[in-house]
C-alpha cells in the first residue's frame, strides 16, 4: 500500500514530468557503447539537466553557485571528500569493487526473512540472531565498525515496516549494484568537467561500469528499479525522513526515463540486440515489457 500522506504511482503521463526541461543532447559522435556507458548515469544526466551523449556536463547556463565546472567541483568535495583526480580515482575503484551492493547483499535477505516468516518470533530472538550473525561476518571482513551492518539492519527493516519502501517495486529488488554502477558514471562525468580527469580516464572508468551492468540487468527497468532500491538504502540509512517524499520524487524521475521519447533510455537499449539475457536475476520484478 503507498506510504502515508503520498499520492499513489498511477501510470504514465504524469504532467508535472512534462513541464520539466527536455533531454538535451549535444549531438556528439559516440558509440553505441559509449552511449550505453553514459545512459547508465542517465538518472543523474537528467536531474542535472545535462547532455546525455557528451562527458562533459553542459549545457552551460548561468547559476547563482558558479558555472558547471565550479558546481562539479562544489558537488565532489561536498558530497564525496574528492579534491583532485586521485581522490576520484579511488572513489570509483570502490564503487566498482561494490561500495553499498555487498551491503545490501547481507542485510536485505535477513531482513526479509524475518519480515516474511510465518514463525512466530518470540521477544525478538530471530532478529537478535540475525544481529549476531553480522556481528560475525562484520569481524570476519575486518569491518572497523561491525556494528555497522546491525545498524542498518535495524533501520532497513524499520523502512520497509513503516512503508517507506512502497515507492519500489515489489517484490523488492536482491540487488543494488546499478546505484554503485550509476554513480562510477557521475563521479567520472564530475571530474572530468571539474578538470580533474583527462576525457581517456573518464571514459576508461565509463566502460569498465557497462559490462558490468549488462551483466546483471537484462534492461534499463531492471537497471532503473535496482538504482532506486540503492538510493532508497542508502538514505535510510543517512535519514529515513527522506525517504517519504523523496522516493517517490525518484520513481517519478524514472518513469520519466522509461517513457520519455527523449531519454536516453529510449534511445538505446542496455544490451546490445544480439545479447543473450543477463546472466543473474536481480530483483523479482517482472521483465519490461
């Protein structure tokens, strides 16, 4: 059922979409590849209002906070810590390795498993062993903080008790590697614009992300429903109040994605045609259509 006090997703128009700016693209001569690489990023392309097939992350236009080279730099350092390329670098390589997906991969089949089981838990036992189980594998990968992981187990099954998952698809998504993946792409198309990385850098970290994701997601729905499933962890587990309004906002902006004529995402599919399906099944969500 919808999260309280938020309107119910209905299908495809929704006005408020269509007064938003149109999808720009710079009409630059890249591959199919390298368009897919950027399409990964297309969630951030779009709230940026930026090029869909350019690194760099123009249009250029005025902004009381700088121009895009000045809000790339604003963004890296307030949001990430990164200060020149060597910082980007190590930031990518770990959302490349999985910076929040391994997480996720261990606190949300607990989480489930508890919320879904028929068993009658008596005063919380099941969730105290689920806690000292993290506890163990928290020690075992020499975690600073194995805490940590019973933290956000706490926290992701408070989110989906209270609703505040109900902008997901259902059931909800296993994987969350497209939120790490979709970010290598903004950290990369960041620094790039803020000067930090040469464009043969930028695109190297680009193409190392695509097979990745085709290897995980048959197309861009499943891809979509992953990242939003990513986003939506990581929030709860900075600020569950977030979460009420700002899910749906997100979903929004991938339906947006989906559907718009003008998307990326519909300008090229995540595999190429003559690609078999994806090897794993991420989410339990129905194929698009």
């Amino acid at each position: 059922m919808p999260a309280r006090d938020v309107p119910t997703l209905t299908t495809f128009p929704y006005p408020e979409l269509d007064q938003r700016e149109d999808d720009h693209w710079s009409g630059a001569q890249v591959s199919d590849d390298e368009l897919r690489a950027l399409a990964l990023g297309g969630f951030y392309s779009a709230r940026w209002d930026a090029f869909h097939d350019a690194l760099l992350l123009g249009p250029e236009r005025e902004h009381p906070l700088g121009d895009r080279r000045e809000l790339a730099i604003d963004t890296l350092t307030g949001a990430w810590g990164i200060t020149d390329g060597t910082e980007a670098m190590a930031s990518m390589e770990q959302l490349l390795e999985g910076m929040h997906a391994p997480l996720y991969a261990l606190v949300h089949p607990l989480v489930m498993a508890g919320i879904n089981s028929p068993e009658r838990d008596r005063f919380g036992e099941r969730a105290d062993r689920h806690r000292a189980f993290l506890r163990q594998v928290g020690s075992f990968r020499g975690m600073e903080n194995p805490e940590a992981l019973v933290r956000d187990y706490d926290i992701w099954s408070q989110a989906i008790k209270l609703g505040l998952t109900d902008h997901l698809v259902r059931p909800l998504p296993t994987d969350i590697q497209a939120w790490d993946l979709a970010r290598v792409v903004a950290v990369a198309r960041m620094a790039y614009t803020a000067g930090y990385l040469d464009a043969d850098v930028a695109w190297d970290y680009l193409m190392r992300a695509l097979p990745l994701a085709q290897r995980k997601y048959r197309n861009w729905r499943q891809f979509g429903d992953a990242y939003l499933a990513g986003w939506t962890y990581w929030q709860a587990c900075e600020d569950l109040a977030e979460l009420k309004s700002g899910g749906v906002d997100r979903r929004m902006e991938l339906l947006r994605l989906w559907m718009r004529p003008t998307s990326p995402w519909r300008r090229i599919e995540l595999q190429p045609e003559e690609a078999g399906p994806a090897l794993t099944e991420p989410s339990g969500a129905e194929p698009a259509e």
